[in-house]
C-alpha cells in the first residue's frame, strides 16, 4: 500500500461515442466475453492494491447505467462517475475536479488489457521520476511525409514509441497543466504532451503490444483473441 503522499487515484475516460466502431452503442459498453469492455478495465484497477480511488468520466446519458454497473459489479473503489466534456482533455479536466489523491493516473476505458504490473511501474516511474506514461517500441518505419504525399524524412525507428495508457502525474501538475491548456487554447493528443507543455519531464514504461485500445470492429475481434488466448493459459 502506498504511503500517504503517494496515494494514487485514477481518472478513466469512457465519454466517447466510437464513431469507428459502426455501432449504435458506444464502444465502451460493447460485451466482451458476455461483461462490458469498461467493466473490464475497472476491475483491473479495482484489483490494483496501489489504486485507492476511482472517477468514471462518461457521456452524460450513460452515467446512471455505469453507477449501476458499479453497484452490481462490486466496484467499490469508485467514488464519483461523472459526464464528460466534447473532448476527452476536457473530460479528463472535470475528472481532476472530482479527484484529491496527490498522484493520479489517466486511462482509457476502452484498454481492457491493462494490467496490474502496468499499474505498478507506471506508479512507480512516476514516483521517481515525477511523470510517466505506458508505451511501445514502434514496429515498422515511420515516414514523414508533406502535404503532397512525398516522403520528407525517415526518422531512426529505435527513438520512436508507441504510446498507450495509463499515464501517471502529479495531480496538481497535470491540472496546472490542463489549465495553461485551456488559457492558450491549445487541444493535445494525450495528457502528456499537456505536462511537457509545463517543462515536466516523461519518463517511458515499457508496456504490451496486447494493451490495445479498442476501437476498431478488427480490435474487437483482436480483444475476443486475446481473452480466449489467456483465458487457455489459466490467467486472469
């Protein structure tokens, strides 16, 4: 358990809609394995010793079916589920109104793979090092290419990652962050780039290509895989 003033709580983004999906439901709320694809990743982070608290973000017409879920899911580490913004660093903003841990850790909802030791060592990371994020080295070569589709440059693969969630900060330094954000009107990909912004440094934690987020049909049937693949092999 974590001392006092490296307790640790986690904001999880499920607002979106999932346009990519082709779905009428959200892709977060798509069945995996007969338990929706959110509840999957919330027990995870329930089972998570180092985790004391959790807020949901959700869009604002799912927020009663997710307390709901909450209540027959056992999931007592959540505290709040709130509705989220138009874009997910706003929806990551409101989580952090409605959050006090000194550490806190930002997830998608739609990563069901996370896993406990990812938790950890992103924790742990951050303690050390102030900031970190989950990521991959990148597989194949990158070009950068320029408006008229010509390659411009090949960057050198080995300095190249892949970045997933969760990724862990500072409360305070994330929301000084978000703030500065909001001030300059600036909208960024992940919550990082927000923290580098502010002078922070990142550190990277190697994670697992499996820690995929789901929102393809082809993810789908990856995660149907991935589950069917662990659950032969007795884990969890």
């Amino acid at each position: 358990m974590a001392e006092a003033n490296q307790q640790v709580g986690a904001i999880v983004v499920a607002a979106g809609r999932g346009t990519r999906m082709g779905s009428k439901e959200s892709k977060q709320y798509l069945l995996l394995e007969g338990k929706p694809i959110l509840i999957h990743t919330l027990e995870t982070f329930q089972r998570q010793p180092l985790i004391s608290n959790i807020v949901i973000v959700t869009g604002q017409p799912d927020v009663e079916r997710c307390r709901e879920w909450v209540r027959s899911y056992g999931l007592d580490k959540v505290t709040e589920v709130i509705a989220g913004g138009s874009e997910r660093q706003e929806s990551v903003y409101l989580g952090l109104q409605a959050i006090q841990t000194p550490w806190v850790l930002v997830h998608d909802g739609v990563r069901p793979f996370v896993t406990g030791k990812h938790i950890a060592d992103c924790c742990e990371a951050a303690w050390a090092d102030g900031a970190s994020v989950l990521a991959v080295p990148v597989k194949d070569t990158v070009k950068v290419v320029d408006a008229h589709a010509f390659v411009e440059s090949t960057p050198d693969r080995r300095s190249l990652w892949a970045i997933q969630t969760p990724q862990a900060f500072r409360r305070s330094e994330l929301l000084e962050a978000h703030e500065k954000a909001r001030r300059e009107g600036f909208l960024g990909t992940d919550d990082s780039v927000l923290v580098e912004r502010i002078g922070r440094r990142v550190k990277v934690v190697e994670g697992d290509y499996s820690n995929i987020k789901i929102t393809t049909p082809e993810d789908l049937d990856y995660a149907e895989f991935v589950r069917t693949r662990a659950r032969s092999r007795g884990e969890d």
